[in-house]
C-alpha cells in the first residue's frame, strides 16, 4: 500500500454552495478513514487548505479517492507520492478494552 499528500487549495472566499457541502464532505472523510483509504485530514487555521494522507494502491486509485469528494468541484489538488509518513499514533501501541 502506497501513501500521498494531497494538498487542498480551498476556494476563496468560501461560498453558501460550498458550504452546504461541508455537513457531506466531514460524513465521506469519516467513512473513508474507517475503511482505512484515509490516514490524516487536516485544515489550516485560516481554511484556505486541506491536507489529507491517502492509503492507495496507485496514484490513479489516490486521485479516485479525491475524486469521491463532495467538494471536488470547488477545489484544485496537488498529489505527492510519500516515502513515509510517521505518527505517534504508529510509535504507541494499540490497546484494547475487549
């Protein structure tokens, strides 16, 4: 499995239309990132930028995922192939409470 940064260029100023789309954008994120398709989704303080670490197979199969956003319309993305991507999440380990 491979991992990419996807840069976000979010439209400025942010529109009514785009933000309606928000409340269904979060819901796919959550469902992506319980399938394990995303790692990490990040805004920037001043919401011009999303960052987000896709898990996929290809490039093509990273751009699909992007593709799969409500917000694909509005935004423009940069896509980086990633050698590694450490976080503490990976340094600790897991427990369970089953």
């Amino acid at each position: 499995m491979n991992q990419y940064m996807i840069d976000i260029e979010l439209p400025q100023p942010i529109t009514e239309e785009f933000a309606g789309l928000i409340p269904s954008q979060r819901a796919m994120v959550n469902v992506l990132m319980g399938e394990g398709k995303i790692a990490t989704y990040s805004l920037s303080m001043d919401r011009s930028r999303l960052w987000v670490i896709v898990n996929a197979e290809s490039a093509e199969g990273a751009r699909g995922i992007i593709a799969s956003f409500p917000i694909i319309p509005f935004i423009k993305f940069r896509m980086n192939e990633l050698a590694f991507h450490n976080s503490v999440r990976f340094l600790r380990p897991q427990f369970s409470l089953n």
